[in-house]
C-alpha cells in the first residue's frame, strides 16, 4: 500500500520507524507546510499525520485515499466529517500515553500545589542565602490529601489521573458528559460539572477537543471555581478558553493552572497565556505524551493500523 507520512519529524529521531517502513510502501515527509500537503497525497492510498491539517481540499486531491492514519489520539487536525463523506477511514491511536501523560499531569499539579518553581527561582535569587531563618515559606503549599480532584473527561487518559490522585489521598470526582446520568463509575461519583465546577481544589482536563467541548471551560465556569482551585489542562488547547484563563489567573478568581497545549502550536502568533505576567501559571511545550517509550508504543500501533487496513482486517477506526 502506498502510504506517505507527512510530519515523521514529530515522533522523534530515537524511535525506529522499521516497524511502520515494514507495513507499507512508505514515503516520510519531516514536516509538511500546507501548501505542499495536496502534491505530497496525490497518489497515497494511506497518508499518516501527527498533526498536520486535512481538510476536505485536500482529500479531494488524493483520489487514490483509503485511510489516514494519525499517529496521535487527538484526531482535531482532521476534518472527520469530509473523510467519512468520502469514504476514507480514519484512524487513531489509543492507549499509548497513559505512564507518562498521567505523570506530566502529576508533575503540574505537584508543581503547582508546592510551588515548586517559585521556591526553585527564589534560591537562584538568592532568597535563602539571605534568609534570617533556616526556611522560607513565601508561597502557600497546598496539601492534596483529602481535596477534590475533578476528572473532565474520564477515558483512557482521566481514568489514570482518577488512580492516581485517589492514590493521593484525593476525593475523585468524574465530571459526566451532558445527558450522563450521575451516578458512580469505578467507585468515583459521578455528578454534573455545573455542580462539580464550585468544589474542585484541582480541576483536570481529559476530554477531547471537538465543537461540544471547544470552550467549556470559559468564563463564566472559572467564575464558579474556587479561588483556591487548580487547573491542570494536559488534553487540547481550545476546551479551556486561553483569554479567560489568564484574566481568571490575574484577578485571582483560581489559584493556579498548568497547560501543556495551546489552540496554536507552536504558538507563532503568540498566545494569551505566555504573557509573563500571569501568577502561578506553568506552561509546557505539549511534552506531556513524548516519552521515548510511548513514541516507540505509538509507531508500532500506527504500524499494525496501516497492515491491518491493507490486510482488510482493521477493526477499529474513528471514521
Ligand atoms: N498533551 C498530550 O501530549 C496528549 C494529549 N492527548 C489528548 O487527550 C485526549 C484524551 O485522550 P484519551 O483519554 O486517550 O481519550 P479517550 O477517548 O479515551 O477519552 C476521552 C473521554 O472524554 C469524554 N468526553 C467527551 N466529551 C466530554 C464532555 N463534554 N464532558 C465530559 N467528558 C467528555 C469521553 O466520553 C471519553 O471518555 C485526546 O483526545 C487528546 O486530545 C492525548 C495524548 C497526549
Ligand atoms: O496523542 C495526542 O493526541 C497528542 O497530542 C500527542 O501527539
């Protein structure tokens, strides 16, 4: 099967891409810019991407196009509704992040609830050096035993961040979709987010990115949270409105929030929340997923996804 990988560069030059160059007649692009992704498909039956776009223009010229293959669970950059219309499969990856996902998430909220890099920046500034005591406790330290951790969005991703935080000691709560009856799943409650919203301590985001979820997390909900409260945001840019974020940070409506995702990556245009005078706010490179091990889970899923397709025995697809 003809199969062109648009954006290889993406999972990294330490995973060994052998077990996908086995699976299909494979052509690997490092990066793609727009204009160049309808020449670079015109003759693919299968076109793998991470993240670059595929809009209906583009499936229009790839006459030959079976499948799309993302070598990613986010499928957001793809138009689904056109590939369906077309007759074009699209598939994702699932399950390979969980281990180092669930530990970036952790990582953010650790940081958060410590202050982790305001105590580091303090002693580089030498704060300690100068202190009349033999600590500082300039920031406030939030313990997580016996606070509420809220899961939106409770898959794959939020199940592993519900294990840990109960491990914590927290008192997990699991947001339901709407029209979800409330209820209790896995031993978690399971209750509205409307009611959640006002008593999370640590609100944490794992639900995908689609036009239900796109700013659910807006204004108006920050408003209801507590001015204590953490946000923690590991999933996509978008479901947490940015604007709203930092305004929510700077007037103090929540305590703290980390983010590993932005609406634009990389943030070229420049976003809301890399403004430098936002509190306690942590922004990582969505680096949450990039653990070699789970690149290398990711290549070989993708792998077994393009032979199954070409095989006729693919059993599971988004499209
Ligand atoms: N930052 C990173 O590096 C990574 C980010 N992700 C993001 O994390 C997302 C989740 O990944 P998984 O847990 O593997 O996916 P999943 O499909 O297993 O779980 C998503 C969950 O969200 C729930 N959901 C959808 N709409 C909802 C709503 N309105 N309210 C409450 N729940 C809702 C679904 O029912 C589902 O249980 C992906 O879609 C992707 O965007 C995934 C991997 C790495
Ligand atoms: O798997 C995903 O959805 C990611 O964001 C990592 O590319």
């Amino acid at each position: 099967m003809k199969a062109v990988f648009l954006d290889a560069d993406t999972l990294g030059s330490d995973v060994d891409l052998g077990p996908m160059q086995a699976a299909a007649d494979l052509t690997l692009y490092g990066t793609s810019a727009p204009e160049q992704v309808a020449e670079r498909i015109a003759d693919a039956e299968a076109v793998v991407t991470n993240k670059v776009v595929l809009r209906d223009e583009h499936f229009a010229a790839a006459p030959d196009l079976r499948v799309v293959v993302v070598t990613a669970t986010g499928v957001n950059n793809i138009d689904l509704e056109a590939a369906g219309a077309r007759g074009i499969r699209v598939v994702n990856a699932i399950r390979y992040a969980r281990p180092v996902l669930v530990q970036h998430t952790f990582s953010l909220i650790l940081a958060l609830a410590n202050r982790l890099v305001d105590y580091v920046q303090d002693v580089r500034a030498g704060c300690w050096q100068q202190s009349p005591m033999f600590c500082r406790m300039d920031h406030p330290i939030i313990e997580l035993e016996g606070r509420t951790l809220v899961v939106l969005g409770y898959g794959d991703l939020g199940q592993g961040v519900a294990r840990l935080g109960q491990a914590f000691g927290m008192d997990v709560r699991i947001a339901a979709r709407p029209g979800q009856p409330e209820g209790e799943v896995d031993g978690f409650p399971r209750q509205s987010l409307e009611r959640l919203l006002p008593v999370a301590d640590v609100l944490s985001v794992h639900c995908l990115l689609s036009d239900d979820t796109r700013d659910l997390i807006d204004a108006q909900a920050l408003r209801t949270m507590k001015e204590s409260a953490l946000l923690v945001n590991t999933s996509r840019g978008g479901i947490v409105n940015e604007q709203a974020l930092a305004d929510a940070l700077r007037q103090g409506d929540i305590a703290g929030a980390g983010v590993d995702v932005l609406t634009q990556e990389p943030p070229v245009d420049g976003n809301p929340l890399l403004a430098d005078d936002i509190p306690n706010l942590l922004v990582t490179p969505h680096c949450a997923w990039a653990s070699q091990e789970a690149r290398q889970r990711m290549v070989q899923q993708s792998a077994d996804n393009l032979r199954d397709f070409a095989a006729g025995t693919l059993e599971r697809w988004v499209v």
